[in-house]
C-alpha cells in the first residue's frame, strides 16, 4: 500500500465558540485558507486539535465535516487517540467511510503499555480498518518508544505505511532509513528540528505553527528538498523562535494564540486548558511581534 503522507502538513486546532462548543464554520474558514497558501494535507483532530478534549460523537462528526469541507483537494488524516485498543478500533472503524485519507495512530492513552501491549494495540487497530496508519511515535510525550525492532513487527502490517517521528533524536531517521529503505514514509514530528529532518530524508513534516504561517513553511520545505540551503537557513532562522512554541508543555494555548494574532481562529480552549495569561501570554505575543515585524518577503525565492 504506498503512502500519501508527504509534505506539509498542518496539525489544525479545533476552533471552539465562547460557550465551548466546536465552531465548525470557523474550522471551515482556517481549511480555505490553508488549502489556498499550498499545504499539502492537514492533520486533523491531533494534539493541537485536543482531541482527548471532544466526545466521541464530536470526533466523529469533526472528522465528517472536514472530509466535507476539503473536498479531496488536499489528504486528510485524523488523528486516533483512545484508551484502549477497542475504542480506537471502533474509531478507525467509523470514520473508514467518510473519505478521510488516513489515521494518525497513538498508543493507548491513560495507562502506559510496555513494548507487547502497545504493539498489540497498533495491531488490534490496523487490522480493524483498511485505512493507511501513520505511528505517531513520540516517547517524551506518551513514554514509550516505538523502537527499531517494535517497528520491524509492524512493518508486517500492510497498512501501517508512515511514521511521525518525534522522538527528537534526528539519528533515528537515518536508522529507520537504513534498516527499513522506503518501506515507510517518513514525517517529521517536531517543529525546531524540521529542516535537520528533512535533509535527513524526511519527506512529510507535521507541523503546529504551520497553522499560522503556512507559505513560509511550505518555501522551506521546498528549498530544502531543492538542496537550496542557504535559503532554506534563512527561513528557518526567522522561524525558530516560533516554532519553539510547539515544544513547550503549553503549545495548544500557545498556537491557538498565535493563529488568533493573525486572524486565523479564536484562542479558545477547552478545560483544564485555559487561555494564557500574565509571562507566558505575553511571550507569545513578543515572539510572534518580532516574527511579523521581521518577516521574509518569500517572493523573492524563484522556485520555478
């Protein structure tokens, strides 16, 4: 089964109303734009979409609305994060119909699985649906780590054909290379090491700030695929500051922030997030001050 899981891909948030229910023309809004400035496919309903904060049914009907608004121009993949192997299945199994691309697959949440249970959940899910996985493997995050070997079962599994890599160890991408060839795609999972990841051979990058500055992030990968490193050095020095915000524990505040400073949704959040306040509000706000003071004029990188 190949994989479509390559280039930019935004992790949208999930715009919510001031009474705390989902905004769905507003998600609509952010897909149009987002789908206008080049990006590649979206992420939907993964961290910065809080998926753990929205029912099942919302997930569901999320997942519906944004097959429906996109329209086939762009891949949609969502996010599949429950805990248990179960319910994860029963999600994958749901939404196979909607026209959504493909899963974004997370461990079981809650209770942390050594290595043989959370190959058995990969497995359970994998075989519950014919919808291509990507691994979401991420051990700072959820503990465990899809290790080399763990990977080497789960290649058996025909539709498990990316991994999001976001073990922050740049290493382990020559390592899934070298030992696995293009056996599967390759996504880049964390923002300040994204141009490292791609001249290392990935070829996706999943991205929170993405959302709010999507032509700067598709010009890099771009250079940076076209071997134009300069250039590619210099959007990505600009960015850095910002895509600092995706590894701070706070980074859904953070991002929804940011896309509220450019017009592009509200910061609305649901609890126990709250909007920022006092020091971490304002740093937000200074680091995404400098950025649009200090911002690239892209038009003068001729890609054509």
């Amino acid at each position: 089964m190949s994989s479509k899981f390559n280039g930019v891909f935004p992790a949208i948030s999930t715009q919510f109303n001031d009474d705390g229910s989902i905004n769905y023309a507003s998600n609509a809004t952010m897909l149009e734009q987002l789908i206008s400035e080049g990006i590649d496919g979206i992420i939907a309903l993964g961290t910065i979409g809080e998926n753990l904060s929205l029912t099942p049914e919302e997930k569901r009907q999320f997942i519906k609305h944004t097959v429906e608004v996109v329209k086939g121009r762009i891949i949609v993949i969502s996010g599949c994060s429950e805990n248990t192997a179960e319910a994860a299945s029963q999600f994958a199994t749901d939404i196979q119909d909607t026209g959504v691309d493909g899963l974004m697959l997370l461990p079981a949440m809650v209770y942390r699985g050594c290595k043989t249970e959370t190959l058995y959940h990969y497995q359970t899910v994998a075989r519950a649906t014919t919808l291509p996985i990507m691994i979401y493997n991420n051990p700072v995050t959820y503990g465990i780590d899809i290790d080399l070997e763990m990977t080497e079962i789960l290649a058996k599994e025909p539709n498990i054909v990316a991994i999001k890599e976001s073990t922050t160890d740049t290493r382990r991408l020559t390592e899934l290379q070298t030992r696995f060839g293009d056996r599967f795609t390759i996504l880049c999972g964390v923002d300040d090491i994204a141009l490292e990841s791609i001249l290392l051979g990935a070829t996706g990058w999943i991205s929170g700030l993405t959302n709010v500055f999507p032509k700067e992030s598709v010009m890099l990968m771009k250079l940076a695929q076209a071997g134009r490193i300069k250039e590619a050095r210099e959007i990505y020095s600009w960015f850095m500051p910002l895509l600092r915000l995706d590894t701070i524990p706070k980074l859904v505040q953070a991002i929804k922030l940011a896309e509220q400073i450019v017009g592009r949704g509200s910061e609305n959040v649901r609890a126990p997030r709250l909007k920022l306040v006092g020091d971490e509000r304002a740093y937000v706000e200074s680091t995404m001050a400098d950025a649009l003071a200090n911002r690239i004029d892209l038009s003068k990188y001729n890609l054509d």
